[in-house]
C-alpha cells in the first residue's frame, strides 16, 4: 500500500507541474508574449522548467486540447497560428455565446458584484495609462478577463470554460491581425457594458457585447507578427 502511495503521490506531483507549465505558457499566450506560430522546443521548455520532457510533452497537450498550441508528429510543437478562417469562425462563436452569457449576468448583478467590475475597469485604466511592455501585457491580460468575469458572473461552469478558449483564441487572432498594436478592447465600450449590467438589462447588455465584439473584429487587418526567444518572453 506504502508503494502505491507513493506512485499516486508521485503521480500528482507531476500532473502539478505539467499544469503549472501550462499555465505559465498559457499566460504568455494570452498576453501575447508568444507570438501565433512561436516554436516551442520540448527540451527548451524542459530546461527552463527543470522537469522532464515528459511532462513539458503533457502541459502541451493541454494547450494542444484548448486549441492554443498545435502538436505535429516527429516534427514538435508550435503556437497555433489562426488562419482567416479560423479567426472568422472564433469571433462568429463569441458572437453566438457571448450576448447571451451577458444577458444572464445582468441578472445575476449584486452591489459587491458592481464594485468587483468597478474595480476591474479602475485597474484597466491604470495599466492603459501606463508605459512599458510590462503595463501593456498587464493591460491587455486586463482586458481579456473583463470578459472572463462577466461569464463568471453568469453562474455557467461550461460556458465560462468555453470562454476561457475563446478569449485565449481570440487573442492569437488579435496579436496576428490587429492593426492598433494596443488592447483592441476599448476602455470605454467595457464601461458601456457595465453600465447595462448595473441596471441589469440583459438586452441592452446583451446588445453592447454584440458591438464590442464587432468592434474587435474590425481591428483585424490579416497582417503577421515576429517571434522572440522562449527565455526572454517567460521572464526566465
């Protein structure tokens, strides 16, 4: 039994730290640090992370499962790079989940609710006023998760999982095809959603997504975007 024990501790222990591999590329995903078609070299990744090329090979898969990272037999692992289509199709599914998910957040809207928002949207402005790489992959993190809290606030565990891919999705296709070089999320269309959620009109909250996520989409010119080293853009 003692061995056993010791197998599933042994076991949890690396499934711990493929998950934090993941999340630490996932963020820079996210973030945009990496950028869409960036390699991601196994025994780089090891070396970095200090683990074995086995569980590097399992935080990608992760990624590979939530459409972020794309796996290719003998030939290795590279950041999803969305083609048109793909980008169309990502912001066509936001555009059929996302008014929806926003409609039943209003419902759902408290005073301690409001003042989370309220406070997300004065941290957002805080990281716009800023300058640096840093601020700017802060504020762009920002944004995604505005999003993300509204579909929390739905009370919907699939749904917001849904969410988590498309907005990670989403900013591949922002970091490839934006034209602005900045947060495509406007600060002040992010206030026009929250103000129909502070009166908790699900139509109107639903209606001002819908022109977000336009709005967003418009930014998109197809144009690429460079690379750079794994090691400078984990911090590591």
């Amino acid at each position: 039994m003692e061995s056993l024990n010791t197998l599933l501790a042994t076991d949890d222990a690396q499934s711990d730290k493929a998950r934090a591999i993941r999340d630490a590329l996932y963020a820079a995903i996210v973030e945009r640090r990496l950028a869409p078609g960036a390699k991601l070299v196994e025994a780089e990744v090891s070396e970095l992370f200090n683990v074995s090329r086995t569980i590097v090979r399992a935080s990608l898969q992760m990624l590979a499962f939530e459409g972020l990272v794309r796996l290719e037999r003998n030939r290795g692992a590279w950041v999803s790079y969305p083609t048109p289509e793909e980008a169309r199709q990502i912001f066509d599914a936001r555009r059929m989940i996302e008014p929806g998910i926003a409609a039943r957040a209003a419902e759902r809207m408290t005073d301690t609710v409001i003042g989370m928002f309220r406070e997300h949207l004065a941290q957002e402005e805080l990281l716009l006023a800023q300058r640096g790489a840093v601020a700017r992959r802060a504020a762009i993190k920002a944004s995604g998760d505005y999003h993300l809290l509204i579909a929390s606030v739905a009370g919907n565990q699939v749904l917001e999982r849904f969410m988590r891919e498309l907005v990670a999705r989403s900013s591949l296709v922002i970091a490839l095809y934006g034209q602005s070089g900045a947060s495509s999320c406007a600060r002040t269309e992010h206030q026009e959603i929250l103000d129909a959620l502070v009166h908790r009109d699900g139509k109107k909250t639903a209606k001002a997504i819908l022109q977000h996520i336009t709005h967003i989409e418009e930014d998109l010119d197809y144009s690429s975007i460079g690379n750079t080293q794994l090691k400078n853009i984990l911090d590591m």
